[in-house]
C-alpha cells in the first residue's frame, strides 16, 4: 500500500503533510488549548489565539485562569478544573471568557483530562465561539429539514457518480427507498429512464462546473408502469470553501401533470391542423373516387398507417342508402386504400373498385349497422377474422403487426354511406376515444363531399341523358347548304342542359338554322331546352317569319321553368341566296365570305326569351355560295378569365385561317377555344352556302 492509499482521493496529505482547509472545523474555528495538573497554558493553538487574542508567546506558562477569566469566576473555574483532572469525566458548556482585548465572549467548551506515557495528568480544552457555533447548528438543522422536507426531489453524488444522499421526495419519485440509492451509481437505480444520457450530462457538470437547467425527461416508474411520468431535472457541481469538487446535487420536480396537459395541448392543435387540412384537401373535386382517396390520404400518416373507405354499393347505384336490419350483410365497394409505407396489412383491404359482401360480425358491417364507431384498443387473435376481408387477410394484418383498429361510419345528412377503417400498426400507440372523435369530424366532412358528388355524378348522368334524348335527331343535310355542328357538354353537372343547336328543312327549299341557350342549369334546363326546341321545330313548319317565331317562343317561355333563354333563329332561302336572321338576346353569328376577314354581324340583340311583350326584329342578309355562317352558343366564347370582346376576336382570328373541311373546322374551334375545366356547355353550328350542283 502507497502512501496515500489509505486516503480517500481528494484527502491524502499533499505537500509538507498539511491538507486543504475549509472543513466545518475550520468553519467553527475550533481552538485547542492544553493546561498542566497546576492549571498552567502547555499547550496553544493558532485557532486559540485567533480566538482569545493572546499570542503563544503570550500565553504559554500562564496560569489560564488569571488569563482568560473574569476574576469573580475564578472559584467556579478551579472547582471545575479539580473534578475534570480528579475524576477523568468530561466537561461540557459555556463559559464566559476574557478576550485580550477586554471583552467577554461566550465560549462553547469540550474539557476532558489526558494523560502522558508517565502517568502525569494534562487538561485538554476545546473551545469555540457560542455564536458561530450557534449560527452553524441553525443552518445545518434548516438543510437537513430543508431537504427533509422539500417537496422537489433533492439528491447528492459523489465523483464517481454514486449515490450519497437522497431525500424523501426522491424516494417517492423513484419508487425506490434510500438505501437502494446509496452506493449505487444511476445505471443501477435509475433503470426506467436512459440513464446514458443522464450520466453523460452528469459528467458534463462535474467537468465543467456550469449547471444544466429544467432538463426535460420521461419515463415510467415500477409503479406505474403503463404511464408516462415526466420529470424536470437540474444539476450542479458541489465545492468546498477552496473549490474542492466534492460532487454534484441534483433537483428532480415532477411534471408529469403539465407534461400531459402541453400533450394533450399539442394533441388538440394537431387535431385542429388535421382538420384544416382536410377542408383544404377533401372534396377539391365532384369525383366520388377522388373524394375517397383524399379522405384516406389526409389520414394516413397523421392518425393512422393505413386507412380504407368502403362506401355501400348502393349509395353508388344511385339508390338511397336505408338502414341495415340487424344481424343482415352488407355489400361495399372499395374506393381508396393508403398506406403511410409498404406494409402487409394494406394486402388485407379490399382492392379498390372490387365489390365485397360482409356479414353481419363484420366490425364494418358494425359500424354502418350500428351507424356508430368500432374501436378496438389492443387488438387479439380473435379480432383479426372480423377485421380481415378474408382469412388469407387475416394472416397479413397478424404479419404485419396489427394492434389497433378503428371503424367510423360515413355519415351526410343523416344517412350512412359506408365506413372508414383506420389501422395501427408501426405507430405504437392504440388509438383512443380522441382519435375516434376527430376520425368521425373527418368521416363526415367527407360523407358530405362523397354524397355531394354522388349526387353531382347522378345529376349529371340525368342530364346529360335527357338532353341526349331530347337531341337525338340528327338534322338533315338541307337543300343547297352543307351543315356540321357539335354539343359538348360542361364538366359539372350542375352546369348540363340549357344549350340546343337545330337545322329545320322549311317549306320552298328553305332552311331554319337555330341555335338556344337557356338560363338555368341541370335537369330542368334541359327540360325547358327539349320543350322550346319541339315547339320551334312546330313554328318552323308553320314557314313563320323569323320575328314572328321568337314572338310565339317568348309567350311560351313565359310558363316554364326556368323562363329564360336566348335564341338565335334564322331561315336560309338557296333561291334568293339570302338570310333573314332574328335575335333573342343571343351573341351574334359570323359570317365568313371567301377571300375576305370575317365579318361578325351587327344585328338587333333583342330581348332573351320569356321577358314577355317585346318585339323582336330580323335583318336580311345576302349569303353567296361558299359563304359560312357560324352560330354558336356562349359556352364557346366566354371564360372566367377572359373579356368577351378578346374571346371574339380570338374566334375571328381563328376563322381567317384557309378554309378547311366543315367537321375539321368544328374540331378546330371547340379545340382552341374550349377547356376541360370550362363550366358551360356548348352547341355550335356551321351552315355553308352551296350551288345546287355541289349538292
């Protein structure tokens, strides 16, 4: 053994055999002071002068008693300096003594008799003043039961990280008492946190002596090992009076309660974000399979790994969904499917567009039955045959890892529609009662996206049926004129129906070109667009006037509904080569004669169809052979983004191109002027003079 290896590190003798002050004796000033059997100063101390004021020199050989007291205590000084050297006993207490400079303190005293290797008696003192003495007691006594007490988990460690004191708060904190604490380092106490990451912390205090603040952590505790606990921690370097690293201290307040309200903050904001999310992204289009497939992707990665919308077969055939008698299937068809990465469990869902009847144990049979969520916290064994589609699914979403499911019906206007089903499996929390409430927000928002384009795709279908219908001649190619002509409908079904085009024969060889559009939009425009072009093609055999056949259409249109249409009629003679035109508030036609620029024709507007009372006018207009005229509908020309008078020279330009074949010329216009996002329909009808030969 070496020198120093009795020695904890830090105190072996360093130097001429002397160690670093600034222990509590040197705090207390602790003076020693030895008398003779005769009461006479053999021995003095540094401490005792500094005490008392007397040097050594000064003191060695006095008589203590004629030098430190007061001499009405002389008697009771000797008297007990004879029984501490007659009987051996200690004494203790406090006694008023004289400094050099003639005041008195109060000394706290420790008297005990020696003896030397002679058998000769000595008298020992120990002595300090009461003040200081009094005043150390009182702290320490305020820091043990400051520590004692404090309800903020107080702990000290030594510099190899171990244990040497932990309060009562700590004890609670850690689940663990005391004496397991102490001794041990935290890799061996601290078992429920990353106790790598708390020693390296540690270590970074003790080496640098700078404290780390409010360090945020959490774990769970033996007793409760199903919850996060959260804790604020701090450390700092100990040091002595000299800067000796004695250890670090350490403060532990438990936080958990504002840890889980700043989480369930977070969670609400995120629950809110989620939700603006899905107004932004959901129902962007009037596609029930677009539909689906946003509400699945605004799901997945944020609430699920993998999410399914199944809708009811029946809300897709147009029929009104009806509630599920108990114990029956139900048949759903597969919209979207969404996964946050590959993973077996999205071969368990229906693939998309496939049909799937599912019996009544079904959890989504459940759920649209029930009209009311399915959650399934921990998924077992026996949940995944009622989950699956199929057992073969089964054994994917078991590969996969499954531990929690979640099922919510899609609900509009208080009819279920199908469900939406949510799976967990890398995210490992279990969904709870605050994901099913914010799935059932998003499964609704979405329903009524899903329902409105239903309804939007079943309009649309009706519509464009009826108008189909109603414009299922084909006009004939009339006597000295050639003819080609189109009808494109709008993008949203809304939007479907108002527009007709039509080529008349008329009595004398002559030709009733028309073109309409009505003021409204769907089904009923296209039932008042079916019954004004009946009734003018009833007016044009009658070999009215063109004025005279916009008066009729305008009585009539003043009993439908909607009641108001534009219309543009005009009645082409080959014999006369001319054409009377008449205008209801329509845009006017273009007339396109060879070798000159088009002509756009300035005609009397008149007022739309159904206004009632007015009177319309027709302008005679001569057509020569080769000469074209253009009639068209607003759907052609007009855009949200553009003035009318740019769009009509844009099809004016268009039509001073060389003359082309009449069908290539209608592909021209509807393909340089239309777009796929365009929102009206459009009819168009190009009419070219031509002699009888050609015909």
């Amino acid at each position: 053994m070496g020198a120093t290896d009795a020695f904890p590190e830090g105190a072996a003798p360093t130097g001429a055999g002397t160690s670093r002050p600034g222990g509590l004796l040197d705090v207390l000033g602790v003076a020693a002071v030895m008398l003779d059997a005769n009461g006479r100063i053999a021995l003095w101390s540094p401490q005792a002068e500094d005490l008392f004021g007397w040097s050594a020199e000064e003191a060695l050989g006095k008589l203590a008693a004629q030098l430190l007291v007061d001499p009405e205590h002389f008697d009771l000084v000797l008297s007990l300096f004879s029984q501490v050297m007659a009987s051996g006993e200690s004494w203790a207490g406090v006694f008023p003594v004289v400094h050099k400079d003639g005041t008195t303190l109060l000394v706290e005293f420790r008297n005990m008799r020696l003896q030397d290797e002679h058998g000769d008696s000595y008298a020992l003192g120990i002595a300090t003043d009461q003040t200081v003495l009094r005043r150390v007691e009182r702290d320490l006594a305020l820091s043990v039961r400051l520590v004692a007490q404090s309800p903020i988990g107080l702990a000290v460690l030594d510099t190899e990280l171990r244990f040497v004191m932990v309060n009562p708060a700590l004890e609670r904190i850690n689940d663990l008492p005391a004496d397991q604490h102490i001794g041990r380092d935290v890799h061996e106490t601290l078992t429920f946190l990353d106790t790598h990451v708390i020693a390296s912390r540690m270590r970074e205090v003790l080496a640098s002596g700078k404290p780390l603040l409010d360090q945020f952590t959490v774990g769970r505790t033996g007793a409760d090992p199903a919850t996060d606990q959260a804790w604020s921690v701090s450390y700092y370097r100990l040091e002595d009076p000299n800067g000796r690293v004695l250890g670090l201290a350490t403060s532990v307040v438990d936080v958990t309660e504002q840890h889980r309200a700043a989480t369930e903050a977070a969670r609400a904001r995120r629950r809110l974000a989620v939700i603006a999310d899905a107004s932004a992204r959901i129902g962007t289009t009037l596609d029930v399979d677009q539909t689906a497939h946003e509400l699945a992707n605004v799901i997945v990665p944020e609430l699920a790994d993998l999410a399914a919308v199944d809708v009811l077969d029946a809300v897709l055939n147009n029929r009104r969904p009806t509630s599920l008698p108990p114990g029956a299937p139900a048949r759903f068809r597969a919209l979207a499917v969404a996964a946050a990465y590959p993973t077996d469990a999205a071969h368990a869902a229906d693939p998309t567009g496939q049909i799937a009847s599912y019996d009544a144990d079904r959890l989504i049979t459940r759920c649209v039955t029930d009209a009311r969520p399915v959650l399934v916290p921990q998924v077992g064994e026996a949940d995944l045959p009622r989950i699956a589609a199929d057992p073969q699914g089964a054994e994917f979403l078991a590969k996969a890892g499954l531990h929690s499911y979640l099922a919510v019906p899609l609900i509009a206007r208080g009819e279920v529609l199908g469900a939406l089903s949510l799976y967990r499996v890398r995210n490992p929390l279990p969904f709870d009662e605050d994901d099913a409430v914010l799935a059932v927000e998003l499964a609704a928002r979405a329903a009524v996206c899903i329902d409105n384009a239903r309804s939007y795709q079943s309009e649309r279908r009706t519509a464009l049926t009826l108008q189909r219908h109603l414009m299922n001649h084909r006009p004939p190619q009339p006597t000295g004129m050639e003819i080609a002509y189109r009808y494109q409908p709008a993008q949203a079904a809304s939007e479907v129906g108002g527009d007709w085009f039509d080529a008349i024969p008329v009595a004398g060889d002559k030709t009733a070109l028309v073109v309409g559009d009505v003021m409204g939009s769907g089904i009923n425009a296209a039932a008042t667009m079916g019954q004004l072009r009946t009734t003018t093609r009833a007016l044009a055999d009658l070999d009215l006037e063109p004025a005279e056949v916009l008066r009729h259409l305008d009585h009539i249109a003043g009993g439908l509904d909607p009641a108001f249409a534009t219309c543009l009629y005009a009645v082409y003679d080959p014999h006369r080569k001319q054409c009377s035109i008449a205008v209801a508030g329509h845009l006017p036609p273009v007339l396109v004669r060879p070798g000159q620029p088009p002509e756009l024709l300035d005609l009397p507007t008149g007022a739309p169809l159904g206004v009632g009372g007015v009177t319309f006018e027709q302008t005679t207009v001569p057509v020569a052979d080769g000469d074209q005229l253009v009639l068209y509908t607003d759907g052609l020309i007009e855009t949200r983004e553009d003035a009318i008078d740019t769009r009509l020279d844009t099809l004016l330009e268009l039509l001073s191109e060389p003359e082309r074949p009449l069908e290539e010329l209608c592909d021209r216009l509807l393909g340089e002027l239309r777009h796929g996002h365009d929102h009206d329909d459009v009819a168009l009808l190009i009419a070219r003079a031509r002699t009888r030969d050609e015909a």
